[in-house]
C-alpha cells in the first residue's frame, strides 16, 4: 500500500493555513481533478478524493488538531479515532457540494448524473460528549451508554411500506430523483417533491413508522476508549449511528472526549503533576517516603537538603502516551508545610535552631540574606 501524503501537501497549504485558505485550496483541487474534467483518468480520481478526505479533515478543528499531533496514525484501525473514507464519487458530491455554491457535478454539466441525492439515504452520524476520570484515562475503559437513535422498523423491515412492501418508482420524477421545469431560456433542475429525491415512492405507508421505514428508539452501546486518551479527542464506532434507508448502512457514533477534574493530580500530555507537602525537617534532612499514584502508592526518596518547590520525578508513572508504548512520568512538587501549633518541646528546638543559624550567618539583616540567596 502507497503511503499517504500529507494532508497540507494534498491541498497545497501552509500548517498555519486558516479554514477559509483550507476551503480554498480544496475547491482548486477539486476543480482540478474533477472525474468530468479528467474522463477515464483513474489518477485524477485518486488525486480527487485524497483531496476530500485532506479537507474533511484539516476543516474541522477536532480532527485537524488530532492530525497536527498524530498525523495519519490518528486515524488508523488501531487509532481508533474519527476518520472518513471516502468509498465513491457520490459520498464525496453529497458532503461538499455546499463548497461550490451547489453540487459538485453540477459544475461540469453532470448534475443529473450525480448532484441529485438517488436512492437509499445512509443513516445520520451521531455525537457524545463522554466524563472520563484520570484513572479511566490511565487504563482504558468500556464505556455503554443509552443512546436514543432510530432503529430499521420492526413491523415493515425498513422498507416504509405496510406489511414489507417494496418501494415503487416514483411517478413524478420516473425514478430520476428529479424534475424539471423551464424558465424562459433556462430549465431548472429540482429534487422531486414526491419521493425527496430517492426516485421510488411508497404507495401505501407503514402505520408504526408512516412510511418511514424507522422508528426511535433506546439501545445500550458499548464503547472502547483507548488508554491514554486526551481532551477533546474523537473515537468513531462505526455503524452505531441512526438507521439508514432501506438498503443503506447505518451512520457513526462520535464520542467526545471531556476529562474530568481531578481532586490531587493534573496532567500535561502523558505526565501528571501533585503538590505534596512536606516538614522542614523531611526536605533537610532527606526521607523516604510513600507517594499516591494513579496506581496506588509508590516509595520516594526526597535527598537532604531539598528546597520548597523543588519538582522531583517519579519515572514511569504517567499516562500512556498514544504515540508510543512507554508512560509519562509522574512529577511531584515539594513544599514545607508550617505547622501552625507547636509543643513546648518542639519551640524550644526550633528556638535553639534559630540561634545557630544566626550564629553561623554572622547576625546578616533580612535583606542581606535574600540578596546572597538570588546570588
């Protein structure tokens, strides 16, 4: 298999490009590669829908950020992130005519041929916003849900009409998806009021689903979300979208990824971050430890001398990164916790404490001592 270009290469743009350069450049590219401008030439029609799945990508921000990180591998099987193949021209005429002002095989006189929406409808995508704690993060999760869609109609098996009852051709546009009607000089081509646009029409329409051909419903959907997944990141689980036509296949379910805050740890990318406090006596004199991870508590050493906001590195103890096989690590930022009641003993000591250290510093002013530490 060919590797695949990059997307900012396929549409000739700069990684800064704004969404209106990115249309821009698609319409170019489309225009150039158009099947009816390039009839019979199979690369040109390769160069066409990589240019439709570069813009289906690099015009929305969730997937062009995915893409920005990942590239290509976050749209891989194993990725499991949201992607769209495009399997034929007419998926790629139905998405982005809206470019051009109108069908895209209306610009070449073949708006008949394939501007029209004929036949079955596939089903509508769907998308959730899914809550996940840092420890659903840390280990991957299956996630089901209760997702009210529309299902294939039980009573006519999705055909709309009673009792199963295929479709006829439409009368109105004889199976063309389409009518015509001429004004003055010009003839206007029109989706058909009668069928939609599908070219067949039921003469008799289902009772449960008025013809229809589905009905909503409530279904428990079950949801793999990968280790080390991040805010605002998609994962697609194909065909567990609504119903399509009958005949058609079912649309996609987008799960959006919202991290939950977290009482003692915050994350940046595979690392997480956790502020614990410590005694003064711990920091300077050095300790040993038990820390709280992600994964239940691991042993630390804090060496001597160890000053308040010193950052200390517990490897391994991350996140999964999504990029590679290893973690993040873990980083935990140390700071004297002054205690706010003393024993008689214990103000005697820190006392004793203060004296030396004003002894062995020559009795230096406040402000002296602030000047030698910065120094």
């Amino acid at each position: 298999m060919a590797e695949k270009r990059d997307y900012y290469d396929v549409l000739g743009v700069g990684r800064n490009a704004s969404e209106e350069d990115v249309k821009k450049a698609y319409r170019q590219r489309a225009l150039e590669f158009h099947p009816d401008r390039n009839p019979g030439d199979t690369e040109a029609e390769g160069r066409f829908k990589e240019a439709a799945e570069a813009y289906d990508v690099l015009r929305d921000p969730h997937k062009r950020r995915q893409y920005d990180q990942f590239g290509h591998a976050a749209f891989g099987q194993g990725g499991g992130f949201a992607g769209r193949q495009f399997s034929n021209l007419e998926d790629i005429f139905a998405a982005f005519g809206d470019v051009f002002g109108g069908g895209l095989g209306d610009l070449f006189g073949g708006g008949a041929r394939r501007g029209a929406r004929r036949g079955p409808r596939p089903g509508r995508d769907l998308r959730i916003v899914l809550d996940l704690t840092l420890e659903e993060i840390d280990q991957g999760v299956r996630r089901t849900v209760a997702l009210k869609r529309f299902d294939t109609c039980t009573s006519c098996g999705g055909t709309g009409g009673e009792g199963g009852a295929q479709p006829a051709t439409c009368p109105t546009c004889a199976g063309q998806g389409r009518v015509h009607r001429s004004q003055g000089f010009f003839t206007m081509a029109t989706t058909c009021p009668t069928c939609g646009g599908a070219g067949r029409h039921v003469e008799h329409p289902c009772r449960s689903c008025r013809g229809a051909g589905k009905t909503q419903r409530k279904d428990d959907v079950e949801i793999r979300l990968p280790a080390g997944i991040e805010e605002g990141m998609q994962v697609r689980v194909p065909g567990e979208g609504d119903a399509g036509d009958h005949g058609a296949p079912r649309g996609d379910l987008y799960c959006v990824v919202r991290e939950k805050e977290h009482k003692i740890f915050q994350r940046s990318g595979p690392d997480v971050l956790t502020e614990v406090p410590f005694s003064f006596a711990q920091l300077a004199l050095g300790d040993k430890v038990e820390i709280p991870t992600l994964r239940g508590r691991v042993e630390m050493t804090i060496p001597a001398g160890t000053p308040s906001g010193k950052v200390l590195r517990l490897r391994g103890q991350g996140l999964p990164n999504l990029e590679s096989k290893g973690r993040g690590d873990q980083l935990v930022r140390a700071f004297v916790e002054v205690p706010t009641r003393l024993t008689e003993r214990q103000q005697e000591l820190l006392e004793e404490f203060a004296r030396i250290e004003g002894e062995k510093s020559g009795n230096k002013s406040f402000f002296e001592k602030i000047a030698n530490y910065f120094s």
